[in-house]
C-alpha cells in the first residue's frame, strides 16, 4: 500500500485507524510448507528468525547464527582493554592415548627350584613377565584446553583465535626387591657365539642357589608420556544458512541456523615420552654392590600448517559444533639413549667404579639420534552446547587425533646384547656390536572427552 499523501505531503507514519500490511518473512523447510505452518492434527510450528549472514542488532542471543554481533568494527586499542567481540573457553579433557609396546624387560620364575642357567629366560614353562612384554599408560590423561579469539569485523566474518592445551604427565611404574626368594631378573637375547648358538638369557636380580642366596636386590622401572600442542590460525565465515526441519531430539519441524567457517594457520605438538630401568643388587662371587641404570628418552616436535572447517548449528539454547581440521608439516624426531654402572664395595678392587652402559644401553647404541620425517595431524573434535544467555555457554564433547610418523621408547628398547660389553667391558670387544641403534617410527593416536565453558562477548 503507497503512504498517504496530506497536503501534498507524503506521510511516512500511518493515519489513526489506517490499516497497514506488513511483509512477513517465512522461510520453507524441507516439507514444502512455511515455518509457522502446522500439519493436521499437529501442534508443530517453527518461527523463523532473520539469519543470513548480516548483523541483527535487534535481536539478543541468536543474531547471526549465534554469534552476537556488536554495532561496531573492532579497532586496536591504544591503552589495555578487551576487543570489541571476542570468545573464550576452557575445557577439562579426559583422554586415552594408543599405549605404549615394550619388551619384556622384568621376570621371575615361579619355580624356585630352576636352575641359575634358566631362571627368569623367556620361553621357560616357568617364566612370568613382571614388567613389559604388553602396552603400557593406556590409564587417562587429564589435562585441560584453552582456545580464545577475536572478530575482526563487525558482522563476524573474519576472526583470528588460537588455542593451547596440555595433557598431565601419565607415568606407569613397578619395584620389587627380594633376598632371592621370588627369583627376579632382566631378559635378553644373547648374541655372543663364543657362548654358543644365539639364544635367550637374563642378568640375575635375586636368586637363590642350592639354598644360598647368589645375588639379591631390587629392580624397577617407569614409563612416562606428556603430549601439549597449540596453535593460531584466521578464520573466515564461508556460508549461513535457516530454515526448520525435524531433528534428533524432537519430530516436530524447528527452526534452525546455522555457519560454516573455514580456518587456515599454524599448528604445533609436542611427545615426550621416557622409559627408564634401574637395578640395586648384591653379589656374592665376588661380593660387590651394583647400581645399573638404563634410560630411553624420545622427542617428537610436530611443526606445520593447519587447515580445516567448523560447522555450528543453533537451534533456540542449543549448539552443536563440529570441527575438521588436517595439520601438514614435519616431526622432528629425537631419541636418546643412555645407561651407567657403578660397582662398589669389590673386596679385590676398593673404591667406586663408574662405568658407560647399563644392560640394554650400551656403548654401541647410546647417543642422542635427530631426523625429520614428514606427518599429517588429522583432527575431528564434536561439541554440544546448551547457551545459558547471551555470553555463557556450556559444553560437551569429543576429540580425536591422529599422529603419522612419531618415535616412541619401547621401540628402540634392542633386547638383542653382547653380553662382552657388560661392565666390566671386554677390551677389544669380541662378537657383535649389539645393541645396535635404528629409526623405527610409528603412528600414534589421542581421544577423549571434553567438557567446559565458553563466554561470548
């Protein structure tokens, strides 16, 4: 209807008791009909809300898609204060990584009448596998996720944000000492030909011979692993889209908006992982005391770009997000490799000796061993939120990722010795140079759940 025209004025305001119609925006949803309209028999509706990608100041909470859209464009500030719009959240992570294999590294013998030559060899009937021989720190990680950022412009579709998270140190140990009485000891495969054919064999902890002790001690070891990991990166709002439709949690059609956004940066993680095993033991031929030491340290360093995509629906209080994202880049790599002995109270050499080489780190594959190997970081992370108002939201979730190409300890735990190099060592060295030093990589996983808060302002 044209406006009135009053003394050759044309009014923008209508008349007392002029009739006016005003347009009524009603999207459709997939069933061919209007939001607000109601199928027979139903008391099924859907009220559409203006979301299509432009700013809505008149709305709270639900403007532009969920995002709540400030008047005004951001700008540096010259003294301290926050951005015009921004985001923050802290999550509590509760995850499980892929365990860590070892070798068998501690046994016993459950026959105490064996003898010296196979107590504690794998492959005995008697043999048991105190420590290793299966995957380890497959217990939760606990940690927590920080992730925050800005909009760079006024109807939100240009932001840059980052994100930090950390997982607690998980460590899994075992000690146990003994007179002799249960039988301990320390596996390895015996590589010497001057002792005959290869075969498996042990370094005694505690034993009991004939009814006198021969040694006796204590053995124990730890595995350890942290993993962190952060990053930056822009995003972009690509599409908005609304409309109802019938979901999950509810038949009757509701309306909905939703945004896709794509993100492009640089993305960091960090492995670090450690195994280490040590002895405290008592000979009696000759009578000597023996600290033995073995550590197995990796690194890995993940640097690369990060591209990938967030999807977020609103409907009414609740969110749901879901976010798919690849890292690309390289893993710098780093094993180390190191072990002592030291030999006190000898009655036919006083005094401490210290000597390189425990049992499974040895002269000739301890060091410090770098490379760089090319990996991917796929990412899948899902969340469902509840919006307590308009700049508090709660939230539940799930996140997976997938490591290519990482060095772990009990890979390059060589189980294979010349028992020639025990210390004493044997000089010159007869027989192989083992244990010996090889890259082996692997993939690793991480995944878990996550809960926490987000504010929105």
């Amino acid at each position: 209807m044209e406006s009135p025209i009053v003394d050759g004025t044309i009014l923008t305001e209508p008349l007392d008791g002029q009739v006016v119609l005003e347009p009524i925006y009603s999207p459709i949803y997939d069933g061919g009909m209007s939001c607000d309209a109601m199928p027979a028999g139903s008391n099924c509706g859907c009220d559409s809300i203006a979301c299509d990608g432009g700013c809505d100041f008149t709305m709270t909470g639900n403007s532009c898609c969920g995002e709540l859209c400030s008047p005004k464009s951001w700008r540096p500030c010259v003294t301290l204060c926050l951005p015009t719009d921004g985001w923050v959240s802290f999550e509590y992570l509760a995850w499980w990584q892929d365990g860590m294999g070892l070798p068998p590294l501690v046994t016993t013998s459950t026959d105490p009448n064996v003898s010296q030559a196979n107590a504690g060899v794998l492959g005995q009937p008697t043999t048991r596998t105190l420590f290793g021989g299966e995957e380890v720190l497959t217990d939760t990680f606990e940690g927590g996720r920080l992730r925050f950022g800005v909009w760079l412009d006024r109807c939100h579709t240009w932001a840059v944000s980052a994100e930090y998270f950390q997982l607690g140190s998980q460590s899994e140990s075992f000690f146990q000492n003994s007179n002799g009485d249960p039988i301990l000891a320390r596996p390895f495969f015996n590589v010497d030909p001057t002792s005959g054919s290869p075969r498996e064999d042990s370094e005694l902890v505690a034993f009991n011979g004939t009814g006198n002790t021969i040694v006796s001690g204590a053995v124990g070891a730890t595995a350890e692993s942290q993993l962190v990991g952060g990053g930056f990166n822009f995003r972009r709002l690509q599409k908005t889209s609304e409309g109802c439709n019938r979901w999950l949690f509810n038949n009757c059609p509701e309306q909905y908006c939703s945004r896709v956004e794509t993100l492009f940066g640089y993305r960091y993680l960090q492995l670090d992982e450690s195994v280490g095993i040590f002895e405290n033991l008592t000979g009696i031929a000759p009578q000597a005391n023996f600290n033995i030491v073995d550590n197995f340290r990796t690194k890995n360093q993940f640097n690369g770009v990060d591209i990938g995509a967030v999807y977020r629906q609103t409907r009414g209080n609740w969110t749901i997000d879901g976010l798919v994202r690849l890292g690309v880049g390289t893993t710098h790599q780093t094993v180390s490799i190191n072990g002592s002995t030291v030999i006190s109270g000898d009655t036919t050499n006083p005094g401490s000796q210290t000597y390189p080489g425990g049992l499974l780190a040895q002269q000739t594959n301890m060091g410090t061993y770098t490379r760089d190997q090319f990996s991917v970081i796929p990412e899948f992370n899902a969340n469902l939120g509840y919006q307590l108002n308009d700049h508090w939201r709660i939230m539940l979730g799930y996140t997976f990722i997938y490591w290519s190409n990482v060095v772990r300890p009990g890979e390059h735990i060589s189980r294979d010795l010349n028992p020639n190099q025990l210390p004493p060592p044997v000089d010159p060295l007869t027989g192989p140079a083992r244990p010996s030093f090889a890259f082996d990589s692997v993939d690793y996983w991480v995944q878990g759940i996550n809960t926490g808060l987000e504010y929105r302002w």
